[in-house]
C-alpha cells in the first residue's frame, strides 16, 4: 500500500472535490428552505390578558421595588439564612429540576439535528463465487470475484415549509420552559423552608407558654388546697384545678410533636437525615417582619418564573402547530453518494474508479387515512390548551398577590388585638389569684381566668405564626425576588 500513497492522495482530493461540488449548494438551498419556512411561521396567539392597574388589596399605593433576591434575610435570622443557602445547593427536589434541563436540552440538540446535512462513510470488501456448472454439466471453472469499495454519502432534507425548523423551535421553548420549572421548584422549596422553620419556633413557643401555664396551674391548685386545709375551700375546687393542670401537660406532647416532625421537614429540606440536623430555633419574637411592596401588577408577569414557564410552553406549542402544518406539503430530500471501486486493493483509489451519484427526490401526501390532519387538529388543541392555562397562571398570579395582602393586613390586625387580649387576661388572672391568696375570690372566677390566659398566651403565637407565613406567601406570589438568568437555551448544537 505505500507503493500506491500518491494515487491514494489525489484519489482522495478527487473524493473531496465532488463532495465539495456535491454539498456546495446545500448552503443557498437551506436559506432558500429558511426563507419559505418564515412565511409560514404563525406569532403566539393573543391572550387577551385583563390587567389590572393596582391591587385591589394594596392600601397606599401599588408602586414599589419588588422583593430583593435573598428575600429572607429580610427576617433577621442567620439561623433561617444559613438553611436557604443550604436548601439552594443540596435540595433533591431543586436537582431534579437541573436534570430535567439538560434532557430538555439534548432534546433539543436531537430535533435540531433535522436542520443540518447527515454524512456517512463507509468501506466495503466483497468476495464472491461464480458456479462452474454449465447447462450441459460440464464443469467450466468457477470464478472468484473480489471487490473493494470505500464510498461517502450525505443527504438533506430542505426544509422549505418550515417543519424541521418549527420542531426545533418547539424543543428549545421546550427547554426553555424546564428552565423556568426550575425556578419554580427553587422558590417553593425555599418558602417550605421557611415556612417550616417558623412552625419550629412557634412550637418552641408554645411549648414554652405551655410550660409556664403548666407552672400557674400548679401554683393555683397549691392554694386550692390550702383553702381546703384551712376550711374553706372544697374538694370539687381541688378536683377542677387537678382537671385544668392535667389538660395543660396533655398539651405539650402535640406540641413536641409538631416541633420533631418540622424539624424533620427542614431535614428533608436540605437532603439530609434528620440525626444529623441541629436547628437551635429560639422565639419568634425574635424575628423581624420586613415590609413587603407589591409593585404593579404588569411587573408580575416577569417577575413570577411559572408564568413564564407556561409562556415558553405555549411558544412550543404554537411551534409544534407549524410544524405538524408543514407536513402537508411535499417533502424534498437530497442525497448523494460517492466513492471508489475496484477489483483490486492496489488500484481503489485510482481516479477511473471513482463513481458518484445525485438524486433529488419529492415526496407529497396524497392519502394517509387522515393521520396528518388529525396530528394538526391534536398540536392545534394543544396549543389552545397552554393559552388557557397561561391565562389562568396569570388570572391566579393577581388573586394570589391580592390574598396575600389581605392575609398580611389582616394577621397584623389581629396581632395587635391578641396582644390587648393577652394584656387584659394576664391582668385579671393577676388579680384573681392574689384574691385567692387573700381568700376573697371566687374559685370559679379563679379557674375562668387562668383558663382565658392560657388560650390568649397559645393564641398570640399562633397569630405571630400566621402573620410571618402570610409574609412569606407575599414573597412567594410576587416570584420571591426571582430573577431570570437564562431564559434560552444554550445552543446545542
């Protein structure tokens, strides 16, 4: 074979030059294909979107900067920014949502594929046998045949009518959509956690309010029965204070309850098993509550990253529609070959035994049994389907920032009344029990008291909870600060 290393040269410059000749006008076909498919190529239908000025909830005014990225440091806690920082990085449900990216991208890089030429090479060596018998049995010889071929094809589809263009179209908005999924997942797994580490002190909370009732009770059924020593009191005022003091330790094993099963929510939170995660937690007293501006209702619908999912989603739909239209039209396909061959290895890549050929062939539906009509009426209601669930996305995106601050004014309302509430009962309680003391008070009296204390101490952390969730809940229907990164995606191919 060194011997023949000049012909095998030139025959391969050969090779190449019909290739080149061969594949030099699919560049002027392609824009000739890309130029047709554009006429066909149909905008994203109009949804009809009623936007509102100004939310109906919002109390002063309706302008304002939206929530910051890191929304949650808002709250002043190093312990609850240390967890989201966490959750960002190892949440399982966050990485899913990175894998389904990257499929939606080599989804996309697969249909894009249809746009470009296809090339294969090939080599061949063929040994054949002749029969040696004659029609009058004699025996001829049989011959031996041996045949080396080494070939190069391509071929491309011209995508005059757009529909290889529109598919992939369709895969990127595809991607694109899975990107904003994963903003979607972010955001809910950080509100969980938020939300989760407040259940966590209001727990702690109550079971520390719980605990000093617990003390109270005590205290009152030791002078009950001091009064029962000294004759005036009853063993049916001893049996009542034993019954309220037995009720307040009964409510402390719900309470630590819900404190281990948040602190495993947290746990699962940040992907990892709940031996191994300390939460210190502490007051919620301890937490500041920011003040959130709503912003205009226009800027909602880039700031919420579902939103945008499902406006990615009802681009690839429409795309999908030009490209199931396109598939009435003919279909023009070019392929060509290329190549040496010989009987001899030696003189394979001789130039007389190069061969080439072309063909250009046209394939138009005549009649499919109403496959490709029903494909374009299926893509078509699909496409009416991700228009009407954008509208609701965006008609909920409103309700939700609106419930939110209602949510907020009306939890801080209650606050401020819980808080008088609890003044007034910790005052009368106060007051029955030094007349209990002094013998004065009525043991009913005593026991309504203590009673109404013990639930406006429970009550007032209950309402601290509600008004930092309905916070968080405001955050969460504005996009929590979201901030698109890349809304496309990275060309794959």
């Amino acid at each position: 074979m060194s011997s023949s290393s000049p012909n095998t040269v030139l025959a391969t410059q050969g090779l190449a030059q019909w290739v080149w000749r061969g594949a030099r006008c699919l560049p002027v076909l392609a824009v000739i294909a890309t130029s047709a498919g554009c006429i066909l190529t149909r905008d994203l239908p109009d949804p009809a979107l009623d936007i509102p000025t100004g939310y109906k909830a919002a109390r002063l005014t309706t302008t304002g900067a939206p929530p910051t990225l890191d929304w949650w440091r808002g709250f002043h806690s190093r312990e609850l920014t240390g967890l989201m920082e966490e959750a960002q990085t190892v949440n399982l449900d966050i990485a899913a949502a990175t894998a389904r990216i990257i499929q939606a991208d080599q989804q996309a890089r697969i249909a894009g594929a249809a746009l470009l030429p296809s090339a294969n090479a090939g080599g061949q060596e063929t040994y054949s046998r002749t029969s040696g018998s004659s029609s009058s049995g004699l025996n001829n010889g049989g011959r031996e045949v041996v045949n080396y071929s080494a070939s190069l094809s391509a071929s491309y589809e011209l995508d005059f009518w757009g529909k290889n263009r529109d598919a992939a179209q369709a895969a990127e908005e595809t991607a694109t959509a899975n990107r904003f999924d994963r903003d979607v997942v972010a955001l809910t797994t950080l509100t969980s956690v938020a939300n989760a580490y407040f259940q966590v002190l209001a727990a702690q909370d109550r079971i520390r309010t719980a605990n000093r009732n617990i003390a109270s009770a005590v205290r009152i059924l030791e002078a009950i029965k001091q009064r029962l020593q000294a004759g005036t009191g009853t063993d049916l005022d001893v049996a009542q204070q034993e019954s309220v003091l037995a009720n307040q330790r009964a409510a402390v094993p719900p309470l630590r309850q819900t404190l281990a099963q948040n602190i495993n929510a947290l746990a699962t939170l940040v992907a990892r098993p709940p031996e191994s995660v300390k939460v210190k937690g502490g007051s919620l007293n301890q937490i500041a509550a920011p003040r959130v501006t709503p912003g205009l209702p226009s800027e909602l619908l880039t700031q919420r990253p579902d939103i945008r999912r499902q406006e990615a989603q009802l681009a690839s739909a429409t795309a999908n529609v030009g490209s199931a239209r396109a598939q009435f039209f003919p279909s023009i396909q070019l392929t060509g070959q290329g190549g040496y061959q010989s009987a001899a290895l030696v003189s394979l890549f001789q130039p007389h035994a190069a061969f080439f050929s072309l063909v250009g062939g046209l394939t138009q539906p005549i009649f499919d049994g109403g496959r490709i009509l029903g494909n374009f009426r299926y893509t078509k209601a699909q496409q009416d389907e991700m228009l009407q669930t954008y509208r609701k996305t965006v008609v909920s995106a409103f309700a939700d920032v609106d419930n939110a601050l209602i949510a907020i004014r009306q939890t801080t309302e209650r606050l401020r009344l819980q808080r008088e509430v609890l003044a007034a009962s910790r005052r009368a309680f106060e007051l029955s029990e030094q007349q209990l003391r002094a013998g004065t008070a009525d043991i009913v009296t005593v026991l309504n008291t203590q009673l109404t204390l013990f639930q406006a101490e429970d009550s007032l952390s209950q309402a601290q909870l509600a008004r930092l969730q309905a916070i968080v809940s405001l955050y969460q229907a504005l996009g929590g600060g979201w901030e698109p990164r890349m809304e496309r995606p990275a060309n794959a191919l």
